[in-house]
DNA sequence: TCGGTTCGTCAACACCGTTGACAAACGGAA
DNA sequence: TTCCGTTTGTCAACGGTGTTGACGAACCGA
C-alpha cells in the first residue's frame, strides 16, 4: 500500500559505497548521493534518520569484508597481525565513522565475528583470559586509534597525500638546529612512506611485545 | 604604520579556548568566535591564513601544560612512557578538540617540543635516525590515536564511565557460548580498570617490543 | 470511486568556511 | 598640514553543508 518505492536503504548504502570509491569518502554528501541515485537529497531522509545514520550503515558494510575465518598453517601471530590489518582496512574505506564512533564497540554481527576471531587466535597463542583481555584491549587501542587518526589524510587523493606529507617534513626540516636538534636531524626520514606501513611497524612492535611478555 | 590592530593571534587563540571549555568544540567555529570577540568573523582571516590553521594555534595551546624537560637519574624507557602519557593526559583534558586537531601534527611551538624532548630521549636510548623515527610513528600513531577513541567515554562522569563499561561487559557476556566461545570466556575481564590503565598497558607492550628490537 | 498511506519533489532554513571590495585609522613623507 | 601607502576590521556575497515541512503523485483496499 502507498507509493511504491525506487530507494531501499541498500541501494542507497550501495550507491554510497561506490560514490566513495570512485570520489573518496570526503565528497560523501547527501545532494552527491541524491544526484548518484537520480533522486532529490531530501528522499534520503525517508530511509536514514541522519546523515550519521547513513554513516553507520555504509561504515557496517565496509566492515563485512573483514576475513576472520581462520586459516590452515597460520601461526597465532600472523594472524593476529592480518586480522588486525583487516579491521584497519575496512575503518579507513569509511572514515567519517572511523574517527567518530569507534569511541564505542558496537557489539554486533560483523564486530563480534572479528573479537570472537581475534580471542581465538590470542588463545591459541597460549594467552589466558586475563592476559588475553590485555593484550585485546591493546591490539584494538592500537588498530581503532591509528585509524581515527589516520583517517582524515586517507581520505585524500594520493598525490595530495604525498604533498601533505611533504609541507610537513619541510616544516619540521626547517627548524632551528640549535634549539631542536634531535628533530632536525630525525626530521628527513619523517613521513616517508604510507601510514598503513607506519601502522603496520607498530603493530609488530606490540606484537613483539606481546611475545617478550609471553 | 596603518591602523592598529584590535585583534592578534593570542587574543583569537585565548578566546577560542576560553570557547572551548564553555560550549564544547563543536561550537566553535569562524563566526561564533567573531561575535565572542566582537568582531566580524572574516577578520580572523588577517590573523590565520584558514580554519585549520587556527584549530592548529588552538590545539598546540592545550599541549603547554606537558613537561618535557629532562630528568636526572631518569632512563630513556621511563622518560619516553612518561612524556607518552603527559601527550595522552594532555589531549584528553579538551577531547573535543582533540577530535579536531589530531588528524596532522601542529608543528608549533609547544609541539615541537614535544617532539624534541620525545626525540631527544629516543637518541639516548640509542635509536639512531630512521630507526628513532619509526619508534616515534609508533609511540605518536597509539598515543594520539588511543586519546582520540577514549575522548569520548573521558568525558564522562566516573559512575557513567563504569556503568558504560558494565554494560558492554554484560553485553559479551551475555552471548550465546556455542557460537562465540572465545570471547564469552574472556568476557568477565573485559573493560576492568580505567582507559588509562589500558593505554599504559598498551604503552608498555609497545616499550617492550622497543627494546626487544633494539 | 474514494480515502488513506507511502514516498519522492520542491523550496526553504540555518548553518558553515571563505573571498573581494571598501572604509577607517594610523605613520611617514612632502 | 596635507597626502599617500599600509594595515586591519567591516560588509555583502558565494557556494557548500545537513535538515525540515508542505505538497502531490502513486499505489492499495474498501
């Protein structure tokens, strides 16, 4: 009975998604998504509380393709290590709800795959429940922090990224020797590279923790 | 020579703080700062050269109370966690703002530093350049990134806090064994203690790994 | 055929950051 | 003293954002 509809929240969560990987997640708006669907922005509201309520809805999607199944001749620790990257990657294809909700777990469908996988693979990495809980507890301060942090600059195009990057090495190159000296001379080597290899660094640093302790 | 300047950045940087702390960062903004300081909001753009580069003048304002001086008879390990957790404690005193700020580094004064004292301290510790700057990534990528995720709960009252932690606690606890196993026999342990005991936590296994690698 | 319901459209509202033209207020030079 | 150049705040506007309420088209059941 009614109007019979041509928006459901799937098509409209889908189109998103290709809207953010074809313009990247900063030109995510509802007139560019009303405009990408053929329909005026204000119809979206018929679907989505809010622009947040989108936000999440299109953040939970991108979280599906995490791969937490486990893997034949995987050690705990590459594991570990992958699933840690995966999570990464999915919170960065949406940053908006990287930076803003994941002061909270969610605690469902997508998220509890991902806890349940990584507790499986800590546990099979010998660690109890309590030290278990702490090195979680770590891994996800780590992996969800860097990716809040990370995700602005993500959600530039790479050659921007790249000139970003730049203006702040030359800032940093151009301080006074005489009153930073530590920085000025580590100051070359800053920003060199991607922030996932700089994510990933510390990550194995955490995880070499991790096994010192153990 | 020419007309004397009503305004200056200290002043726009005092009042925007004083902004800050009264109505949350979210509200500040060009021209709500300009009707606090009676003035039209395009002037600000004399003083800063966009909104981001004021946010930057308002961020680095907040990192002042950090000590960074040395310390006699203090190790590099014990230097590097403490300024680590004085960055952390700093962020989280305006966790709004820290929302704002931490997607690039300021490279201002009470920053930069910071960023010396850190370095400083890496190069005693005997992290030669490219080696002390992939520990710097680290440390800065959990330190900035954990105050970004635990901005929020922070805010919060202590009773809340720990009502917001039982809660998700009483969530994983709650699920069902057969499907997620792992997670429902860590549950009892998880969100105990403060977010600051995690993020020391979380430090500590990052410092571990440091020397470890060392 | 009629009423009720759904849902996309349209026009507006209240914000946001930013810019360019303009005027007021000064110091120095003529 | 007059005039000029410079600095600096004011003003109006532009293009962008999320959001809302009135409206009408399109359907279903009675």
């Amino acid at each position: 009975m009614g109007r019979p509809p041509t928006l459901s929240r799937e098509r409209i969560v889908d189109t998103a998604v290709e809207l953010v990987a074809r313009d990247g997640a900063e030109h995510l708006t509802v007139r560019s998504l009303g405009e990408a669907l053929g329909c005026d922005p204000s119809a979206l509201y018929r679907h989505f509380r809010n622009v947040d309520d989108l936000h999440r809805a299109v953040g939970d999607h991108f979280l599906s393709d995490v791969d937490v199944a486990p893997r034949a001749r995987e050690s705990w620790r590459t594991a570990v290590r992958r699933l840690c990257i995966g999570l990464r990657a999915a919170q960065l294809r949406q940053p908006r709800l990287a930076a803003l909700v994941h002061a909270a777990p969610t605690r469902l469908g997508n998220e509890l795959a991902f806890t349940e996988a990584l507790f499986r693979e800590l546990r099979r990495g010998g660690f109890r429940a309590p030290t278990a809980v702490r090195a979680y507890h770590s891994l996800i301060e780590l992996t969800v922090g860097s990716a809040a942090i990370d995700a602005a600059i993500a959600g530039l195009a790479p050659a921007e990224r790249e000139a970003e990057y730049q203006r702040w090495r030359a800032d940093y190159v151009a301080l006074d020797p005489a009153r930073f000296p530590a920085v000025r001379s580590a100051a070359p080597h800053l920003y060199r590279g991607s922030a996932d290899e700089r994510f990933e660094d510390a990550l194995d640093l955490m995880l070499a923790g991790l096994v010192a302790r153990r």
